[in-house]
C-alpha cells in the first residue's frame, strides 16, 4: 500500500464525503479553523516578541509565556479539530500540493520546538537575553512558516 492508497482511502471516509458534498460545512469549518489560527498566532506574537524584548519589558518573560500557553493550548486543539476534517475532505489535492507538505512538516517541527525547545528555557529562568531572542526568532519563522504555507495550500 503506497501513501497515496492511504490519502485516497482518507478522502473515501464519510466525514470528507459530509464536507466535500455540503454547501455550507466546509466554509463553516474553516472560519473556525481561521478562528483557532488568529488566536494561535496572537499567543505566538505575544510571546515571541517578549522573548525579542518588544513588548511587555515589564512582565517577566516565563509569566507572560504562562499565562498565554492556555490559549495556546485551546488554539492548537481547535486547529486540529478543524483542520484534519478539512483535510480529509481533500486529501488527494493534499497529496499533490507542495505547499501542504510544508506546512505538515514544518507544524510539527514547530510543536516540538515550542512544547520542548523554547517553553522549557524560557521557564528555567537563567536563559540569557542573547538565548531568549534566538528562540523568539526561530518561534517566529517557524509558525509564521506554518500559516504561511497553510494559506498558500488555496492558491496552488
């Protein structure tokens, strides 16, 4: 069985059958979808550039990465909760689409990063200004990467 056989049998379930052949459920979804992305980016944005040192100087930076992870949290779920429907929907256009296997590839790199690279020395506390940055920088390009390639998935 190739991973094209697996994509195609995904597209065959019922649940991309549902979205696929309704008028209403794919664009309903997706603006949850886009719902759960402007809250994850908002948290992504408040963090990372308190690690670049932009904004919010007077909170310290592992309160500020606190108090944004629940949202953080409740925006990957809604992504997820969203996006894999949608996907299924079309995953035979997914297969053949550049711009999805970026965004796959790079979601995950950036959970990883985030969960057990930056989250884990920002809560350390003895991480230095110089470290702090790099790792809002590379937050950055990585999820900005993520919904950047996301959003070119409708264009190719």
């Amino acid at each position: 069985m190739t991973l094209l056989d697996i994509f195609e049998r995904l597209e065959e379930m019922w649940i991309g059958e549902a979205i696929r052949t309704s008028y209403w459920l794919f664009p309903f979804i997706e603006a949850i979808h886009l719902v759960g992305l402007a809250l994850l980016g908002g948290t992504v944005i408040v963090v990372d550039l308190r690690l670049l040192g932009l904004t919010l100087r007077s909170r310290p930076v592992a309160q500020v990465l606190l108090n944004a992870r629940p949202y953080f949290i409740l925006a990957l779920l809604t992504m997820f909760s969203t996006g894999i429907p949608l996907a299924l929907s079309e995953m035979i256009k997914l297969y053949y689409n550049f711009s999805w296997w970026v965004k796959i590839s790079t979601l995950g790199v950036a959970i990883l990063f985030t969960f057990l690279v930056r989250d884990r020395i920002v809560t350390r506390h003895d991480a230095s200004r110089v470290t702090l940055g790099a790792l809002g920088l590379v937050s950055l390009v990585l999820w900005f990467t993520v919904a950047g390639a996301g959003r070119w998935i409708g264009f190719s």
